[in-house]
C-alpha cells in the first residue's frame, strides 16, 4: 500500500466516519452517542442531531465538573479528619 499525502488521509478518514455514522443511523443506533466518543465524526450529523450533541455534550461536562468538585471535597474532609485525630 503506498503512503497517502496528508490531504488524501484526510479524505480517506472523512469517508470512513461519513459511512460510520450512516450505517449506525440506517441501524437506528444511537448516532449522537458514537460522535461523543469520536468528535471528528462531527460534522456528518443532521442539524437536530448536532443540536443534541451539543446538549449532552454540556450535561456530561456539567457532570464531571460536579464529581470534580464532590471528590475534591471528600478529599479536603479526609484531611480535616486526619487533622482532627491528631
């Protein structure tokens, strides 16, 4: 196989995501689900499709910011309680 320049690699990976997310939307699979776990895939979705990407996409970064900081806290409250039993 002969080494692909930069812009056919690009070509090349556009197709495979196009055809990805196509197969998964002909299945009924959950399409937005696939392009959270892969964000180059982006830009093959529907309008509706892009919008409840985004949604999700703010809803799972609300949700890893709240066990961000419930795991900081438990950490403060461990050392607090190390403190104290001194």
């Amino acid at each position: 196989m002969s080494k692909l320049n930069a812009e056919e690699r690009k070509v090349r990976d556009n197709d495979r995501f196009s055809q990805r997310v196509d197969e998964r939307r002909v299945k009924g699979e959950d399409v937005v689900a696939y392009v959270l776990a892969n964000n180059k895939a982006f830009k093959f979705l529907t309008k509706e499709e892009k919008f409840s990407f985004k949604e999700r996409q703010a809803t799972l970064q609300q949700e890893a910011i709240v066990k961000a900081k419930l795991r900081e806290q438990q950490e403060l409250e461990k050392i607090q309680a190390e403190f104290t039993e001194k």
